[in-house]
C-alpha cells in the first residue's frame, strides 16, 4: 500500500535541476542545481535565511518545489522511501511518551506497511541500528533522558533502521558540546563505510572543510559547491555572508552568525 | 456492601455503569492523541458544533432519543472533517477560524431547540448528559462503535504515533499523512458522538483530555499512558455514578468531576514528589 520505487542505479543518488521554492512570496531557493555520487559527504553552509532548511526538505519530498527538479536515482523523492530526514533538535517534542528504540522503530514504518506490527527482522534492524550509534543500552530510556549527542544518534539511528541511502540532516552539531560533536562526526566517517550519501547543513565553516568531501555554499543560490579548499575562498564566502565575516587568530574566516532559529521553513 | 450494590439493583445504574465505563475507555484511548498532539481545543470545539446536527435530528424525529445518535454522529463527522479543511487552508489563525465556527454552529443548534417548548430540559440533556437514560439500544451502539473506533485505532497504531511525533518523517516514510490525520479526526468525531449520551456536548472535553492528561503525568510509555488513562477513565464513570446516585447531582457533571479530582491528585502528588 504504501509506495516504494526501484532505483536505476545508473543515475545518480540525487540530482538536482534548476530548483526554486517559493516561500511566503519570495524565492528561498533560486535555479539550483548540482549532484551528488553514492557515499559522498556534503556540507551545505550559508548564512541564517540562505535556505539550507528549505533545501533539504526539499530534496526529502516533502516541500513541493515551484520550479525545476529534484531526482533520486532517477525518479523524483516522493516514492522513495530511502531519504532519511533527521530533524533539527528543537522541532521535536522531547516529552512525547515514546522510548529510544520506538522512534528508531518509527523508521521501519513505510517497510513494515500497514496492519503489520514489528517482527524479529525489524528488531534486528533497531538493534543493529542502535548498536551502530553506540546507544544500545538507552534502548528503552525515554527520549527525554538523552543528552543532546545522544539524541542525533538516536535519529541517525532512526536513518540507519529506515535502510535509508541518503541521510540528510538539519544543523546535527548545533548546541552539541565538542566531545558530542567530534562523536557524531566520526560516526559519519562510518556511515560512509557502509556506501551511505549524507548531507549536513551547519553553520561551522571549519568543521564543514576539515570533515566533508564536498562543499556546498548557499545563499538562496549555490555560490560555490566543489571541493572545501576551492569553496573556502574569501571571495565565495563574502558573496555568500556579506559583511557577516571576520578573521580568526590563526588565519582562519568564521561566519557571524550565532543564531540559527529562524530557518524554520 | 449495600451502599455499593444497593443502586446496582436499578437496571437504569446498570446500564448508565457500562455506559459510563465503556465510553471512559474509548475517550480514554483517543483522548491519549488528543492530548499529546494539543488538538484539545479541536475536541472541544468539534463537542459544541454537532448541536445543530441533534437539534435538527431532535425537532425531525419529534423528541425521540434513540435516532439522536445517528444525528450527531453525521454532523461529527462532517464538523471535524470541515475543520480540520478550514484550520489548514485560512489565512486566520486556526484557533481564531475554529472559535468562529464553533461558536456559531453552537449558536444555531441552541436557536433550532429552543423553538420547541420544552425545551430548557431537553437543550440540558444535550448539554451535560444523561447517562442514567441510556437505553438498551443505545448501549449496543456505544459498544459497536466504540469498539469500532479501538480497532481502528490499534490498527494504525504506528501509523498514527509516527505522524504525531514527527510528521516529516512520516512524509518521508511516505505514509499517506493527509488520509492518517483525516482519519483520526473522524475518530475522534465518532467518539464524541459515542459520548454524547453520558457526558454531554459542554462536558465532553473533560472526557478526551482530563483521564489521558492525568495518565501523562505518571508514564512516559505511549501503551500505559492509553491503559492508565483507560484506568482513570473507567474509574470516574463508576464513582462519578455513585456520587450522582448518593449525592444528587447531574450524573455527567460527577462523572468529570471525578476525573478532575484523580487529575488534582496526581498532579499535587507529582509536585510533592518533586519537592
């Protein structure tokens, strides 16, 4: 009953043609287009408002493009059933009665089809997934005894069960403390292991360059996507931040731009 | 032990029992969504809108009761799913649309009762519920389709947790969310018609919200919170009665009262335990 889609493994994971989304009467997004190879880690960063938020949910399927196309192995996101979509943190509802391993099963869902309750492969799959995350003995904890680390494994997690191929996450790092996030990011180093596409939006420029094998900078429009050292660039970054930019001691450019609550497209 | 059985000797207590229990469960479960998806001011809403569709039914039929609960249940059903239409597609606020429809649709069934005479003491039964009336017919409706509304319910139980929790991971997962949440409001409205008889239209979002938010204060599991709500639920129906029976008061307004009490209870125990 519910809709799964065969891939043609001769097009790419996903790719995009000249997509423009149009939110409250302005363009968020304007003529992208790009794509990706199986396995490839993108950063997508930009300034608050560039529509790193609307670009993922956009390649998910479930913000309607106004214009142009969004591919996954050539057939268009809203059959597919293998794009994991992990939340950013404050949108979920952390005092919902539900335990880790019942939102990790919520992503054996479209699998499971209706009618049908989880079985021994389904365990399997959570089981195998929380161990992958290293959070197996949270199993049963409520989500709202997870500390923020564990919380984006929890919904990394959710991906792995759902036999997602393409993750796609909303600022995962934000307001992680460094061991959380240096966690998380190596984790990411496994998920490549194992052939998976994952795409990051974040606002931390050097974590994007020293973690992701391509970069991809927006602001309502691609400004620069290639490989970090060509993306990073003092030219692409004043396009893309404007005036937002000052020089750290070691040489390094920061984005100024703390806050990142208002890209809630 | 007389004082317990003593109005169980009454067929009407025995039938206003069951009915009192089985509806309690039924809001219970529902009751569970209603309250962690914050949809309590749709139930309310949706409780006061089917008054004109009874009304009509009251004034068509002359006065019988047992057609009333087909009456509310076709306006229930067509109520919430035009307001689950007008709070997604308006440019006003939801709540603000929801007020408005509610209040007016509130309005026109009070209008079409009170050109009947009698009508102060029929509009009351609508209003607050007469639990102690319930006929055997109606019995086996509130059980049919109240059973009803539980499969349904345990069916698409993971269906309808996982649009709750995260609904873009629903949309990802590709479940037919727009169908999913339809449906729940149709439950929902199946519900309140079930319920009409025991708690009334103005008493009906105790029901929905008052067993399931006290259930919420002791478990974090989905599962317990339905059984403990279903617990209180069941509790309230049968205590409420004997209040209403021992003390005299409306069999509907005891009934939530009880609930409120098991609520305060564990809402003040909770914080004492806090401390």
């Amino acid at each position: 009953m519910y809709p799964h889609t065969h891939h043609q493994t001769n097009q790419p994971i996903l790719d995009v043609s000249h997509l423009a989304v149009r939110y409250n009467g302005r363009n968020a997004l304007e003529d992208i287009t790009f794509h990706l190879h199986a396995g490839e880690r993108v950063a997508i960063v930009g300034p608050n408002g560039a529509g790193k938020s609307t670009l993922i949910k956009a390649i998910a399927g479930v913000l309607q493009p106004s214009s142009g196309d969004v591919n996954i192995y050539g057939s268009h996101p809203d059959t597919h059933v293998c794009i994991g979509y992990i939340p950013q943190r404050s949108q979920v509802d952390w005092n919902f009665p539900v335990t880790v391993a019942d939102v990790v099963m919520m992503g054996r869902s479209a699998k499971l089809g209706p009618f049908n309750w989880p079985r021994k492969k389904d365990w399997d799959f959570v089981n195998h997934a929380l161990e992958t995350v290293e959070i197996s003995d949270l199993a049963s904890r409520q989500i709202s005894q997870l500390s923020g680390g564990q919380q984006q494994r929890m919904f990394i997690a959710r991906a792995i069960a759902q036999e997602s191929e393409l993750m796609l996450m909303d600022e995962p790092l934000t307001g992680l403390d460094t061991p959380s996030q240096e966690g998380i990011l190596n984790l990411l180093d496994r998920l490549k292991q194992e052939k998976v596409t994952v795409m990051v939006a974040t606002h931390d420029l050097d974590q994007a360059a020293s973690h992701f094998d391509r970069v991809l900078l927006l602001n309502h429009r691609i400004v620069a996507f290639d490989v970090p050292q060509n993306v990073m660039q003092t030219n692409n970054l004043i396009q893309a931040y404007g005036g937002r930019l000052r020089s750290t001691e070691n040489g390094n450019v920061l984005a100024v731009d703390d806050c990142c609550d208002d890209e809630h497209v | 032990m007389s004082f317990l059985l003593e109005p169980l000797s009454y067929e009407f207590m025995q039938r206003g029992m069951i009915a009192a229990v089985l509806v309690g469960i039924v809001c219970a479960v529902v009751g569970t969504f209603v309250v962690l998806r914050g949809m309590a001011f749709f139930g309310d809403a949706l409780a006061h809108t089917i008054l004109p569709g009874i009304a009509l039914g009251y004034l068509v039929s002359g006065g019988a009761r047992d057609q009333l609960f087909w009456w509310a249940l076709g306006t229930a059903i067509v109520a919430s799913l035009g307001i689950g239409a007008i709070s997604k597609n308006s440019h006003i606020k939801e709540d603000t649309a929801i007020g408005i429809i509610f209040a007016g649709m509130f309005a026109l069934g009070i209008a079409l009762i009170s050109t009947v005479r009698s009508y102060a003491v029929d509009l009351s039964h609508f209003l607050f519920g007469d639990v102690l009336s319930v006929s055997a017919q109606s019995l086996w409706l509130i059980l049919i389709f109240g059973g009803l509304v539980l499969l349904v319910l345990f069916a698409f139980y993971k269906e309808f947790t996982t649009i709750s929790f995260d609904p873009i991971l629903a949309a990802t997962l590709r479940l037919p969310v727009d169908l999913l949440n339809n449906l729940l409001l149709v439950l929902i409205a199946v519900t309140v018609a079930v319920s009409l008889q025991t708690v009334g239209v103005a008493l009906m979002v105790a029901m929905l919200v008052t067993p399931a938010a006290t259930a919420y204060l002791l478990t974090n599991r989905l599962s317990r919170m339905m059984l403990l709500a279903a617990i209180f639920a069941s509790l309230s129906g049968v205590i409420g009665l004997y209040l209403s029976y021992y003390l005299s008061i409306a069999s509907g307004a005891a009934i939530v009262l009880t609930a409120t009490f098991f609520f305060l209870v564990v809402f003040g125990w909770r914080r004492v335990n806090q401390m």
